[in-house]
C-alpha cells in the first residue's frame, strides 16, 4: 500500500490516545508493586482512573498482575478481596472472580492429585501432562513458562493465554491461530509446535525449548560484528521466506521474537499475530494496527493491507536495530513512533555507525522503503543480496558497476576469468615451492649445524630442515597439477573448445612462469651448476690439504679434465676457479632459458589439454561420468609428462636420462595410450577406470623403485660416468686410469641398482667393475697414475666384499660365495686361523647356499695332516664349522635338524676309514641336543673366593643332591640346544658379579662304560653325578684356558647330573661335552 494514501485521522489518534492511558495506568501498577511489595496498590484506585467503558479491561489486566506479584512474593491471595474492591466501581464483582477458574487451571495438580490451590512458598505446579518449572518470558497476550513434559521426560516451552478462562474468543482464536501457523512450518530456523491444547479450559501449545538470548538480548554483543550480523539477517529471512512460502505472515518480527539457539542461530518465534495470505480469519479488523511500533512497517502503522513486504520491512528493521543499536524510528510515544514510521525516512545507519558498508547500508534501507512496491520482492531475495555483500558479489538492489560489467562480459564470452590467475598463482606457487624444498632446501638439514656457529643474523631465513617434504613432495605435486583442468572448467566456466583452449593457455603459462620463479628454476639452475661445484670442491681440498688429497685431486682430473694430468699441483687452483667461475655464468644463463621453456611447456600442456578435456566433459557429460573420466585421462597424463619430462631434464642438464629399464616404462606408455583414448572416445567407465589403474599401477611400481630410493639425478650421473668411461678408453689415452674410472663407474652404479631392488643388474655391473680393475691391473703406471698396484688389489677386494653383501641382500648365495672363494683363493694357513670374520662368514654362506662338500674341502684345505682327515681335531672343527653354518642355513630354511643331519652324514661318509657305526655315531654327536635346567643366580659375598663360593652350600643344592629326590624341582629357566654349545649365563641370568647358579640334567646309557667329558667354565665349577662329586676347578680363568677333562664310570641306566658355576666378575657360563674311548662323540644327553 503506497503511504501517501494513507489518512491519519483525529479518531485515529483518539484510538491509540485511550490504549496508550491504559498501558501506562498498568505501567504504573506494575512499579507501585515494585516499590511496596508488603504494601500492594489498591485495584480500585487505578480502576477509577479510567472511563466506564474502559474499567473492565483494565480490572482484567490489573488482576492478573496483581496476581503475578502476589505469586513472586508469596502474599496472601484472596480471590473474594477483587471483587469486594471493584464492588463500589458498578463492576460485576463476578467478572474478576472468573480468573479463580484461571489459577485452578495454573496451579492444578498432576491428574491424580487434588486441585487446591499450593501453599505459600510452593513453587512447583503441575497443568495437565506439565510440570512447570520457570516463567520465561509474558507478553500482552500469553505467558511462556520453562516446563516439563511428564510423558516424554523433555524439557519443552509451554504458552498459555494470559487472561486464562476469561479469555475472550477473539483471544483464544488467536491464540490458536498462532499455534496452527508455526505447526505447519518446518525450519530449522523457526520453533517447533509439539502440541496444542485445552486443559481445564485453559488454552495452551508446548513448543521446542530454545536454550538462548533474544536477539534484542545479544544483539549489542554482536553489533560490532558485521559478518555475524549479515549471517543473522540472511538466515532469519531465509526461515520467514519458508514461511512466507506456505502462506504465514508473521507481521510481528522484531530482536525479541528472534532467538538465539546453542549453535549461534537464529530461530523465529512467536507467531502470535501471523497471518494467512490464503485465508482470512476475521479476527484482525479492518483498519486495526498490529504489531511493535519500533519495527512495524507503514501499512501496519495505517491498518492497511499487509504482504510478504510487510515482513521484509521488518527484517530490515532489526538489520537496522544490529546495525545502529537502536530501531529506524525510534519517538518519546508510542504514537509518535507510529507517525514517524508513516511520514519520515530512517537517518543512514552510517550516521550511527561508521564501520557500516555503503552496499550494506543500502540493502538496510531498501528493505526500510516506505512503498511495499520499492522493496525486495521477498525475503528470499534479502538473504541472497546479504549473501552476495558477504561474498562480494553484485547486488540486486544496485546496478552493477563498470568493473562488474566487465567481469560480466568477460564471464559471458570467455568464463570467469578473473579465475586465471588465482588458479595459475596457487598450482604455479605451490609446485615450485615443493620441486624447490626436495632438491635444495632438502640439503640444508645438512647444513644446519654450520650455521648455528654464525650469529642468527647471518643464517639466511630459507636455512630450514625440509626434508620431511621429500615423500610427500611428489603425491602433492602430482595432486597438484592433475587438478589445473578441472579448476580452470569449473571456475573460469569455460562456455566453448576455444574458451577451453585460451582459458588452459592462460593458467599454464602463467602457472609455468610461476613455478620457474618460485622453486623449480633455481632447482634446474643448481643441476646446470653441479659441474662448476664440483670444481669449487676441489680448489677447496687444494686449500686445505688432508692426507692423500694430492691423490684424489688428480683422480678428479682425470676423471674430468685429462689434459690437466701434468699440470703442476700449484697452478690448479687458479685454473679450475677460473674455469669453475665462467662455467657457473654461463650455467646460469644456459639453466635460466631452458629451464623456462621447459617449465612453460610442461604447464601448458597440462593446462590446454585438461583443460579442453574437462570442459567437454563438464558441458556434455553427467556430473559423476565427467569427474571419473576427468580423472582417469589427467592422472594418466600427469604420470606421462612427470615420467618423460623428468628423464628429458636430466638427459639435458647432466647428459643421461635416469631410466634404467625401459621394459616396466614401455608397458605404463602403452597402457597409457588406451587410457587416454578411452577417455577421449567415451567408452565405457568400466574401460576407463580399468586402464587407468593398470598404468598408474605401473607407475607407482615403478617410482617406488626408483625415484622414491635414489634421486635421478644420481642414477642419470652414474650411467653418464660409464659412457664417459667407455668412449675414453676408446681413444687409448691412459688406459690404466681409465679403467680404473670405468670400475668406479661400474661398482657405484651396481651399489645403485642393489639399493633399488634390482640385484641381478647390481651383480652384473659390479662384475664388469670386477673385471675392469683387473685390465687395469694389466697396465703399467706412471708418476701420474692415481691408483697404485696395492691399491688395484685393494680395490678388487673391495668389489668382492660389495659382491658378497649383496647377493646376501638379495638371497644370491652363489654369487657371495664365488665372490668369497675368489677372495680366499691366496689364502694361507695363518688367514685362516686369524681373519675369523671373514672366515666364520664365509662358512655361513657355504651354509645358505647349501654346499657342504665345498664347506668340508675348505676345512681340509687349511689342516696340515691331510692323511688324518677323521682324527678329533678335525672332527671337532668341522662339527663347529657344520653347526655354524647351519646358522645362516637356519635363514633359509627352518629346518634345523635335517640339514645338520645331511651335512654331517655327507662329512662322515667322506672319511676313509670309519665304520657305520662310527659314521652313525659322529652325525648323531653333530645334531645331539642337550637340556639343562637352571636355578639361580644366588648371591654371594665380594670377599669370597672361587673356591669359597664353590664350597658354600645352599638349600636348592642340598635338594638336587637328594639321592632321594624323585624329579627335579620347578627350575628359574631352561636350556635346549645342541649338545657342546655354550650356555651364557650372564646373557640368560644376570650381569651381576659374585654369585653362583646351578644347571641339572639326566643322561642315558645303554651300556656300562667309561665316559670322558670335557667341560670348560667361566669361572670354577663342581660337578656331581648322582649326587657323587665327579669334578671340582676352582680355577678362575677365561673360558677357553679353564678346561678340563674327566672320565667317569657309569653303568647302563639313567644318571642325573648337576653342575655348579661360580662367578667372580664379568662373564660366566660353561659347555660340556661327551665321548666314548675312541673320543667319539656319544649320545647319552637326555630332552626334556
């Protein structure tokens, strides 16, 4: 309704003169209470102030807050006394009486209790299937109270009409109304209806218990906060817009019917005096004025017709109120507001607070225009231009500017493209970034510690420890720039192939452009530069010499610069830094132009192709089949261009590409290629994805064994070094040392392809290094040659032992023991009985690769009586060589036993001269086990000898040497190993000193015969036979100095044996073993 229309006229403001009296005669009441609460206002006083035709009203609203006062403060409540006082008034003493109905209703106990009124100082009332617990808020109408719902166990609020059962039918019409209205919306941001009712003929409905502030509460809490105010507006007009959408005007909307729930939302309520746009109820009267005069809108300030504009005023009345900290019209009198609200304009809000934006500031008062018609058309359209301002985006309430016309034109014709840049910057930034802390800034973990001893203002900002990003630095770039495509479609919203084409153009330049500047061109720059450091290196050495620094800088020579071979010593440095220094200018330059166009043309084709590929997709695919396809063909393209563009830079800056193997390369190409054209000729997904797949499963292969393990570069250096080696042995300059050159290049490369899993390669370049310093070996030096004859043998031995560790690594015994056989070849009987390692090793191998023959034929090769091949000296070391050997066999194969056996058998039946017996007897010895039980350690005093501790008794050694005992008792610990190993007491015990401990076992004769034993122990020892001491070394000597020998006669049958081992000081333990007259090993050791 246009308010120029609008007529205010003399009964008009007669009208609200008469409401206003009354409301502050109740005003007044209400603060006479206040102030004398053992002094209540007499009823009658204030009734007799007003006209006839008004008394009844106000006795009704009188006594209802008489009646609240009197409840807070617990006064006598008389119902009889308010109609004696209204009595002299010519009111029906009756009329008041009628509210006693009310209070029944209120304070009514739970259906099965009785209904009298509560005592004084009660405060728990029941009503109907409610348990009331607080007043929350009353209006002029109703009255929410905090209550309970019995059934149900929930906290809920519950409204009741204020005037109870005197309730007019217009009020309880209303009332209803209200109830119906909010039930039949659905919101999160508008409060539920549970139930609506009539108990005791008091009207109620129970509603969601908002646990929060009004929004007039919080709202000068918040009135700083522009965002949090434009998200509060948006989100309350977007809950009237679903009301607004079902027919319900609210008409009332102000900070106080906006709650502010747990989450920070806001929730409308209160829809006591909602309209329907369907249906007119009858119950507002033509010309009547509803709603709070602060934020009511100029057809209601009138009593005009009313529309959804009606509660978009409103909304922007209570932006305004955030904004200002006060409401667009805001007068000493209710009707001086309301004639305001007619006549006038609201002052900017800007007046009131700076910090309001111009665009918000013009949605506030779009919303505050005095004709409906200048309005946003809906609540909706409100929440959308709140929205656009919190976004930046154009308004609907203004024309955009020349700028956005731009944007828009652009947007049009060529898509969003003020999202070129942003992508180019992110993807360009990041990618350099990640290329530059995995190559250089990696190397800075190294040195950090010399540049904590500088002062921190000399340390550059950059010197951090970023190696962590090394194992992720490829899946993020990767991530990366399979993303370039999709992000330029969607974003720039590309509308054509050729928009596809400039917008993919655009972000790959300049995200090239970026990703050179911002890490990936100093990284290719410093490839460009490793030969001038290197360089730098060696003038380095020269200036501080060490040891045979002379040696390694000539190797460097002629390794790199041959025709330096015979230039003195001092006039290196300044060569080399003259040559380093013009090398390093030129790198620079040369890195800084390649490095560009290789960074350009990697970006744009990733940028052009997926970007063309993705906006196919986007504009002819569904959303689901165009981001599978999408990903499909630019992950597989990635991994193409990351594969050959890497081997292509290391080919250009060190001379070789890093590919080693180009059979798993040759595959990923190949499945690759179906990929991509899978994509590009729409076949099915199933076909896609499955590509897909196999190439990057092949890829990832791939990289996890090569690039994840050593860094290209160093593989593409090595295979550049072997070339270089080769076309210079070509020209038979200096042969000798360029075969030595060759060997290096050789045994680093085949230390390379171990590390990476590819073993058989590493032993062929490592044999081929082999082979290439015994050439060397063939030629003659001179006062140049960087490797002397000894160190050509060095060299070779190095190789083997290289040799032996890997076929170890990779389970290729038989290449560790053709290495180790070649390095033994020369030995002497001294190697063998001195270099343990290298011997004791060797004998495992022969274990792991399970050749017993050559493990015997090298035993026998190193004993000087080679007639006496079975005599116990030599059975005994091969019985140690046998059992070492299955310790590495044991790594193999867990059977322990048979292979033992075999090896032993194959042994014995080399021998000349044994019998069967012999033979059956010497392998059972081999493979014989031995069971000990142990008690202990016990303590002993430091001052005690070894003879003292010997001879002290203990209660668990006066118990194993009952000749009564029946069993062992339970022991600390067992032992179960072959027969003749030693028991390591300080390993299975404790490292403690001065103390004893006690091993018990039984052995098994067949026959009567004389037993020899021999037995060494660390430190003295006793030993009993059944209970009959057999043995007594109080000797405190090492291990292999305190063994002793003795014979004891046993008769066929069982014997039980114990063991008794004293410990003065560091290690402690013993082995025992047993033999027949011949001092062959016999079986008589018992398992448990």
């Amino acid at each position: 309704m246009n308010h120029d229309d609008t007529s205010w006229d003399k009964e008009t403001d007669q009208e609200w003169d008469g409401e206003l009296a009354l409301d502050r005669l109740c005003d007044r009441f209400e603060q006479a209470w206040k102030q004398s609460p053992s002094q209540p206002p007499s009823l009658a006083d204030f009734v007799g102030m007003v006209s006839e035709t008004q008394r009844a009203g106000l006795a009704r609203e009188l006594i209802q807050i008489d009646r609240d006062y009197r409840r807070t403060h617990h006064c006598e409540l008389d119902e009889d006394d308010y109609g004696r006082q209204l009595q002299p008034l010519d009111l029906d003493p009756n009329e008041p009486q009628a509210t006693q109905a009310e209070m029944a209703t209120l304070d009514s106990a739970h259906p099965d209790a009785n209904r009298s009124m509560p005592k004084q100082g009660e405060r728990i009332r029941y009503f109907g299937d409610y348990e009331i617990i607080s007043e929350i808020a009353r209006g002029g109408m109703g009255v929410v109270y905090r209550a309970r719902q019995i059934s149900l166990n929930r906290e809920i609020a519950l409204k009741m009409i204020l005037s109870g059962n005197i309730a007019g039918e217009d009020q309880i019409r209303r009332f209803q109304i209200e109830a119906e209205s909010a039930a039949g919306l659905d919101h999160p941001g508008i409060v539920p209806i549970y139930d609506i009712g009539n108990f005791d003929g008091q009207h109620y409905f129970s509603m969601k218990l908002i646990e929060g502030e009004s929004l007039s509460e919080v709202g000068a809490k918040i009135g700083q906060d522009l965002t949090r105010i434009v998200d509060v507006v948006a989100k309350t007009a977007s809950a009237v817009h679903h009301a607004h959408q079902r027919g319900i005007l609210h008409r009332d909307l102000k900070p106080a019917n906006v709650l502010i729930d747990a989450d920070g939302d806001p929730v409308v309520t209160d829809f006591g005096l909602a309209r329907s746009t369907e249906h007119d109820h009858g119950i507002t009267q033509t010309g009547a004025v509803m709603g709070t005069p602060g934020f009511m809108s100029p057809e209601q300030a009138t009593g005009g017709g009313v529309t959804t504009a009606t509660d978009v005023y409103s909304l922007g009345a209570i932006l305004y109120q955030l904004l200002c900290g006060r409401p667009p019209h805001q007068k000493d009198s209710v009707l001086e507001t309301l004639r305001s609200v007619v006549d006038e304009t609201p002052p900017p809000p800007r007046g009131f607070n700076a910090d309001v934006h111009a665009d918000l500031e013009l949605i506030c008062l779009h919303c505050l225009a005095k004709d409906p018609r200048h309005r946003y058309e809906n609540a909706a359209d409100l929440a959308t231009d709140l929205r656009a301002f919190e976004a930046g985006q154009p308004l609907m309430v203004r024309p955009p500017s020349v700028i956005e016309m731009m944007r828009s034109w652009l947007s049009k014709n060529f898509g969003n493209v003020i999202w070129i840049p942003v992508i180019a910057t992110v993807v360009g930034v990041l990618f350099g970034g990640l290329i530059w802390a995995g190559t250089i800034g990696s190397d800075y973990a190294s040195r950090l510690d010399t540049y904590d001893k500088f002062a921190p203002g000399d340390r550059p900002w950059l010197a951090k420890d970023y190696s962590f990003l090394r194992p992720i630095s490829i899946p993020l770039m990767l991530l990366l720039t399979t993303t370039i495509g999709w992000a330029t479609a969607r974003l720039v919203k590309t509308k054509n192939r050729l928009a596809d084409v400039s917008a993919g153009l655009g972000v790959g330049l300049l995200a090239g452009l970026l990703a050179f500047v911002s890490g990936f061109g100093p990284a290719f720059v410093r490839g460009m530069t490793a030969g001038p450091r290197e360089d730098f290196g060696v003038i380095t050495g020269l200036a501080v010499p060490e040891g045979n620094t002379e040696r390694k800088v000539r190797q460097f020579l002629q390794e790199k610069y041959p025709t330096l071979r015979g230039v003195p010593t001092s006039e290196l440095p300044t060569l080399l830094y003259m040559k380093a220094d013009g090398d390093t200018e030129a790198a620079i330059m040369t890195g800084t132009v390649l490095g560009t166009c290789v960074s350009l043309i990697i970006f744009t084709i990733l940028g052009v192709t997926q970007t063309w590929v993705a906006g196919r997709l986007i504009r002819n695919e569904t959303p689901w089949r165009s981001r599978i396809s999408y990903m499909c063909f630019t992950i597989v393209l990635v991994c193409v261009l990351f594969l050959l563009g890497s081997n292509f830079a290391t080919w250009i800056s060190i001379g070789s590409g890093y590919i080693i193997h180009w059979l798993i390369p040759a595959f990923f190409l190949a499945a690759s290629a179906v990929a991509l054209m899978a994509v590009h000729r729409k076949s099915p997904l199933f076909i896609q994805g499955l590509s897909t797949i196999v190439a990057i499963g092949l890829f990832g292969g791939f990289m996890s064994t090569t690039w994840m393990k050593i860094p290209p570069p160093v593989i593409a250096g090595r295979i550049a070094a072997i070339k270089k080696a080769k076309s210079r042995i070509a020209k038979s300059e200096n042969l000798r040392d360029d075969w030595i050159l060759l060997t290096r290049a050789h045994a680093t490369y085949g230390s390379i392809l171990g590390q990476i899993g590819d073993f058989d390669a590493g032993v062929e370049h490592l044999k081929l290094a082999a082979t290439a310093i015994e050439e060397a070996g063939t030629h003659s030096a001179d006062e140049y040659t960087i490797v002397p004859d000894k160190g050509i043998a060095e060299i070779k031995n190095q190789l083997l032992e290289t040799l032996v560790n890997l076929g170890n690594r990779s389970a290729r015994y038989d290449v560790s023991v053709d290495a180790m056989n070649e390095m033994t070849r020369t030995w002497l009987v001294e190697d063998f009985e001195n270099d343990l390692k290298i011997r004791n090793g060797y004998i495992k191998l022969l274990g792991q690769a399970d050749r017993v023959d050559q493990l015997i034929a090298f035993a026998h090769r190193f004993h000087l009586d080679e007639d006496r091949p079975g005599d116990r000296e030599t059975r005994n070391k091969i019985q140690f060589f046998l059992r070492y050997a299955n310790r590495g066999r044991l790594e193999v194969e867990n059977n322990q036993t048979d292979w033992l056996s075999q090896a032993a058998q194959k042994y014995a039946d080399s021998v000349d001269g044994w019998t069967d017996a012999q033979k059956q007897t010497y392998v059972n010895g081999v493979i014989e086990t031995q069971s000990f039980l142990i008690y202990g350690p016990i303590a002993t005093s430091p001052e005690m000898s070894v003879r003292e501790q010997l001879d002290m008794s203990t209660e668990i050694e006066k118990a194993l040497l009952d000749p009564s005992l029946e069993a062992f008792p339970e022991p600390d610990l067992s032992s179960n190993d072959l027969a003749g190993r030693y028991i390591d007491f300080k390993e299975r015990l404790s490292e403690s000193e001065n103390q004893i401990a006690y091993a018990a076992t039984t052995i098994h004769l067949e026959t009567a015969q004389k037993i020899r034993f021999t037995m060494a122990s660390d430190d003295g020892a006793k030993v009993w036979i059944d209970s009959k001491l057999v043995l007594e070394n109080a000797s405190n000597r090492h291990l292999s100095a305190n063994r002793k020998t003795f014979d004891v006669d046993l008769i066929a049958g069982s014997h039980r044996m114990l063991l008794k081992i004293s410990q003065a000081a560091r290690d402690w333990g013993f082995w025992i073993g047993a033999m027949d007259d011949n001092e062959f090993p016999i079986e008589i050791w018992e398992t448990e």
